[in-house]
C-alpha cells in the first residue's frame, strides 16, 4: 500500500467543497461552503473539545444538533453565495457558527459531506 493513500492530514487541512442542496427540491444552491474534513486539526480538536464539555453525562446523542454544531463551525474555512437581508453575507469564523447553530440543515449537509473521506482523498 502507497504510504500517500494512508497520510491523509494535509488534503484534509486543505479542505473540498460542497454546494449546499435545497432539502425540498434536490437541486443545488449557489451557495458553495469550504470546509475541512475528519482528519483536519480542526475537527480532531473541536471533537476533544465537545468530548471534554459532555464527559459528566451518562448518555448522549453524538448526532445532536448541540453536540455536532460547534464542530461543523470550526472546520468551515469559507463559502460564497450567502446573503443576509439582501447583503452578502461574508465569512468569518463568528458567522460560522452563528450559522450553524440557528441552521440544522447546514450542519447536516457539511456533516454529511466531511464524514466521506473521498470528498478530501479523491478516492
């Protein structure tokens, strides 16, 4: 096995892109997020993070839209096409996370995108 397919930190530093996809109709927004994947500092951190916050509880729901929204916001690096009150609504690590905790729909797309290793490795 070629040690390039196992070291697989630095395209996921880089990051990939996903449109966001309308949930009622399939089709594609033109909003385009940059985000990093599962193997990122990022996520490796903001996971510890939420594993530290959470520990003192018996059960917990690691799809929860509290416990997965935090994560998501620190492994998003950009996006373009989103607008606020008719304004384009820049990024910023403080809009991130605005976004995803008041969007379910977001956190659940990027989450679902980043949880594919290939969306980063190109298969």
């Amino acid at each position: 096995m070629d040690i390039n397919q196992l070291a697989t930190v630095e395209k996921h530093e880089v990051g990939a892109e996903l449109h966001l996809v309308d949930p009622v109709t399939g089709e594609k927004e033109d909003a385009l997020f940059r985000v990093k994947g599962t193997d990122s500092k990022a996520w490796r951190d903001a996971l510890k993070d939420q594993r530290r916050k959470y520990a003192d509880q018996e059960e917990m729901d690691f799809f929860d839209h509290e416990y997965l929204s935090p994560m998501v916001a620190k492994i998003i690096i950009g996006w373009e096409g989103l607008a606020k009150d008719g304004e384009p609504w820049e990024y910023s690590e403080e809009n991130a996370m605005f976004l995803c905790e008041n969007s379910p729909i977001v956190v659940n797309q990027i989450f679902a995108f980043i949880v594919n290793r290939e969306n980063f490795t190109g298969g």
